[in-house]
C-alpha cells in the first residue's frame, strides 16, 4: 500500500515537469507558427478562396477562372516556357555541376576556381538581370556577346563597304527588286558609263579611295566610274566628276546582257572599271546588292526566338557555382577505395565516372535536380527584366503571368489567384518529394 502511495505521489510531479516541457517548447515554437501562418498559410488559403470569384472580387464564378487558364494563348505560352525551364535548365545544371565537380578535383587552384564559379551567387538576380539585359544589346557597341559575334564573322566574311550609298534620282540608275541598281539605257561596247552614288559619309571613305578619272573606252570594252558624287563643302555638279570627288574602290560591277552576267570586275582606287572583250550587244552595268548589304549586326538574342534560351543562360550564369558545390560536396565523401580499386582493374577513367561515380553520386543528383526544378518554377526577376516589352509574353512563365495578370496591367486578380493556385500546385510534388528524400537519408 505504500509502495503505490509512493508511485502515484512521483507520477504527478513528471506529469506537471512534462506538461511544463511541452508549454515552454510551444512558447518557443508560437512565434514561428504564427509567422508561418500569416505569411504562408493565410496568403494561400486567401489565394485559393479568391480564385472562384471575378476579377473585382465581388461575384462567385466557381471554376471560370481555372478554366479561362486554359483558353488564354498568354497563359499556354507561360505554360510551354515553364515546361520548357524544368526540362532545360535543372538538366543542364546538374550535368554542368558533376562536370565541374569532377574536373575541379583535378585543378590545382581548386578553391579558388570553385569560389569563382560561386561567386555569381551573390549577386541578386536583379542586378544579375540588368547585366545580361546588356549583354545581349542587339547594337555591338553595347552587347559584348553581339560585338564578339561580330568580330568572328567579319573575320570569315567581309561585309558591304558601302551599305548606305545610293544613286541620286535622277542619274540613270534604276533599282532592281533585289536591291542592285543597273542602268536605265542600254550600254554598248565602246561607251564610257559614269555611275554617281551619294550618301557615303566622307570619314567613311577607305583610305585608299582616289580622285575619280574616267578614261575612253576601245571598240570590244566597256568602261566607267563608280565614284561618290558630293563634293566636301559644296560647289560641285550632280552627275559631273568634279575635281574633289573620289571614286569608291572595291566595288563589284557587272556586265549583264539578256538577264545573265557575261563579266564581273572590281573598281580600282580611283573607282574606275572595265570589261574588255565584249561581243557586239545592248548590255545593262549593274552594281549588285551585295555592295549595298547592311553590315552584319550579330543574333537577336531578345527576339523571340531566342528569348527564353538567353534567360536560361543568364540563370545558368547563376546556379552553375551552387551544383557544382553541392555535388563537389557528395563526391568528397565517396569511397576512394572503390574507385581505386576500378582504376587498378583496369578501368579507364571514363569508365570510372559512367559506372562507379555517378551511380553512387544519384542522391545526391536528385536532390540538386529537384531542388532546381522547385527553383526554376517561380523564376520571375530574370524572365521580367531581360525580356523586353515586345517579347514579354514570348517570354512569361507562369509566375511572371500570374504578376502580370494581377498586376502589370490585367487588373484581374481572380484569374491571377488561380495562376498562383496552379503553381502551388505544379510544385508541391517536388517539395514532397525533397522531403521524404531528405528523411529517408536521415533515418
């Protein structure tokens, strides 16, 4: 009888030290409950709530909104270019990261590569935006990646010397459909033919360019001038070689006669030409396109077709450094016994990594995979300040529609809750999965 007395008068002081233990672990966990609740669970309990009424969110239209989703063309684009964000970007990522992981364990600054590639992690996808938004400027003299382009191109293929020349309307030139000039009248062996172009900058003259001349031609040839008919500083006559005037070198010419081209040549420094051993005939000189070809301004990186692979680039600028040392990390920690025990059977080094490396690296490969994939589903900063106005839409995502649905002019919260919706939805797959992932490592 005393032993129970005494068992039941020591089971009330553990209850009331437990109960204590359970009110001070709930007074510590309150605030973050409450934080938790007013910033995550109420805003997605509101949002799902106003995604059944209208954009004033006054009238119940039930699922309208969610299937006004699935007829707007803007919301199926951001829809595909989700798509194509989590298939793209976390693939390319995670391939990028074992590379660099693998590779970097054999350089021997290895830190400081790794805190180079990682340092794109500190700047904020804003700044990071603005960065590439110049990048990518169509105009070379602003977009370094169009100036290379360019430079590599003009190194292979010379472009037009002259692509803002063109004859004055009244000297005997006509424009073809394909952008060459030719002459109005017939030319005929033994003539002389003087082709007066303006709209050549003077500083844009090459330097070899000399004083036009124009020379008599002989019975079997037919020769001319190509020159720039402007005089520096006024006085001279449309149409007449002045004394100042310079002819244009290095234009290609060409002798037609009955829709083919029977003789090309190339104006000399003083831009004269001539076609030797003519038959008798009418001929047309034509000066071809090419002379007159825009130069080569580089990719329209910003267009849209290549909108959205240029903003993956610049996210992939970002988050290489972060796979690469997440997965750096996982192959630190790999058995060295195995894979030199690979090395010493024989086994190449591509065949080490192919079937001992990334097998045994596959957790650690999905949970950066999944953890992209969760990332690059709310991608918005990048998408909205590297997409220009006209090309926004080819751009969007759904998290860029659902803000600009809301927001940027659409004035229709109703459908951008239900937007909001759809995105919980699409990720709270990869966030359970993360998790049980993540328990199952730790059990």
């Amino acid at each position: 009888m005393t032993t129970l007395t005494t068992s039941v008068g020591a089971a009330g002081p553990r209850r009331r030290a437990q109960r204590r233990r359970r009110a001070i672990a709930v007074a510590f966990v309150l605030p973050a409950l409450l934080l938790l609740g007013a910033l995550v669970v109420y805003p997605v309990l509101f949002s799902v709530g106003r995604s059944f009424f209208d954009a004033a969110g006054t009238r119940f239209v039930g699922g309208e909104n969610y299937a006004e989703m699935f007829r707007d063309p803007a919301t199926l684009t951001a829809i595909r270019n989700s798509a194509i964000w989590v298939v793209v970007a976390p693939t390319l990522l995670t391939g990028l990261g074992l590379i660099l992981a693998v590779l970097v364990e054999k350089v021997r600054w290895a830190t400081a590569f790794k805190l180079l590639l990682f340092m794109p992690m500190a700047v904020s996808f804003l700044a990071a935006g603005i960065i590439f938004r110049l990048a990518y400027e169509e105009d070379p003299d602003k977009g370094v990646l169009n100036a290379a382009v360019v430079g590599v191109h003009d190194v292979f293929e010379d472009g037009s010397s002259y692509p803002t020349a063109r004859p004055r309307d009244d000297q005997g030139l006509r424009k073809a459909p394909d952008g060459s000039y030719g002459t109005a009248e017939a030319v005929s062996p033994g003539s002389a033919v003087t082709l007066g172009l303006v709209g050549v900058p003077p500083k844009e003259m090459p330097a070899e360019a000399k004083p036009a001349s124009s020379a008599k031609a002989a019975a079997d040839e037919v020769r001319g001038v190509v020159y720039l008919d402007f005089t520096p500083g006024g006085g001279g006559r449309p149409g007449v070689i002045d004394t100042a005037e310079r002819g244009l070198p290095g234009m290609a010419v060409e002798a037609v006669r009955d829709g083919g081209t029977v003789a090309t040549t190339t104006t000399a420094a003083d831009g004269s030409f001539r076609f030797a051993g003519l038959a008798d005939g009418a001929y047309t000189v034509k000066l071809p396109a090419a002379n007159f070809a825009p130069p080569y301004e580089g990719v329209s990186w910003l267009g849209p077709a290549l909108v959205t692979p240029a903003i993956i680039g610049a996210y992939l600028w970002i988050w290489t450094g972060f796979a690469m040392v997440l997965i750096g990390a996982g192959l630190s920690s790999l058995p060295r016994d195995a894979l030199e025990a690979a090395r010493m059977d024989g086994a190449s080094e591509w065949q080490v990594f192919r079937r001992i490396t990334v097998p045994l690296l596959a957790p650690v490969l999905t949970v950066v995979f999944v953890t992209l994939v969760i990332n690059v589903m709310k991608v918005f900063d990048l998408i909205y300040i590297i997409a220009p106005g006209p090309v926004q839409e080819d751009a969007t995502v759904l998290a860029t529609q659902m803000w600009l649905v809301s927001f940027g002019g659409g004035n229709n919260q109703g459908l951008g809750s239900a937007l909001g919706v759809l995105l919980l939805l699409l990720v709270i797959p990869a966030m359970v999965f993360n998790v049980r992932r993540f328990r199952r490592s730790q059990s």
